[in-house]
C-alpha cells in the first residue's frame, strides 16, 4: 500500500475557524481541486454575472455564539450565504435553517473559487464596457 500510516490529521478549533495540520504541517485550507482531468461537460459562464454581483449584499460583522461557534469582537467580512445561493445557488453548501439528524443546526458555507469563478467573469465584463467606452 502507498499510504503512509505514521503521519497524523489533526484539527485545530478556535472557536471560529479550523486550522488543519498532517502532523505538525499546517495545510491551506483555501485550496480546491480544479484539475481539467476530472471535468466534463465544460461550459463557459454566460454573460449577465455583473448584474448579478451587483445585487449580492457584502457584509461586516462580529460572531455570537451559536452551535460551535464562540462570540467574538473581531470584524469579519462575508456574504450570507443564502442570500448568495438565491443569486449563485452552485457556489453555497446547505440549505438556509437546515438541521441535521441529530437536531443540531447544518452550518451554510460558501465554496470560495466557485465564486471566484464568477468574479472573474464579471471583471471581464468590465473590462469590455471599458474597451467599449474608450473606443467611443
């Protein structure tokens, strides 16, 4: 077997955020798996996504205490995610008020290049608005 069992996964909660380590090596945890080898049925994203972002409401706030969570002071910036699903529903994980079988709430969480995906597409449309005005 190619797996190494002397290596451990560990998981670090501080009240807010995980941090992941295999052993003592801490792991980004803003990765995600793109590799082309694993798609099929590719399309490009349609135009129309500024309007989109532009109805999508950026947030500050601080956290209360909920499930898991601790209360903190510390500002943070998001969205929320079900308003985000209503606009971009492939980019939010969960359903709003979910409860798991245990009773316990299901926490919402935004898949972050699903959505970088769509930033991306609306700075293009900029960007050829702009070409369009400079051209005029």
């Amino acid at each position: 077997s190619d797996r190494d069992e002397d290596n451990f996964f560990n998981v670090w909660w501080t009240g807010s955020a995980g941090d992941i380590y295999i052993d003592t090596t801490e792991m980004d945890l803003d990765f995600a798996v793109s590799d082309y080898r694993f798609k099929k049925d590719i399309q490009n994203i349609p135009d129309g996504v500024l309007e989109k972002i532009e109805s999508l409401r950026p947030i500050t706030y601080t956290q209360k205490e909920f499930d898991i969570f601790t209360e903190t002071d510390e500002p943070k910036s998001s969205l929320i995610a079900h308003e985000l699903q209503e606009v971009f529903p492939y980019v939010v994980n969960g359903e709003k008020d979910e409860i798991k079988e245990d009773g316990n709430p299901k926490i919402q969480s935004i898949n972050t290049l699903g959505l970088i995906s769509y930033l991306v597409k609306a700075v293009q449309e900029l960007s050829s608005k702009v070409t369009v005005l400079e051209n005029n």
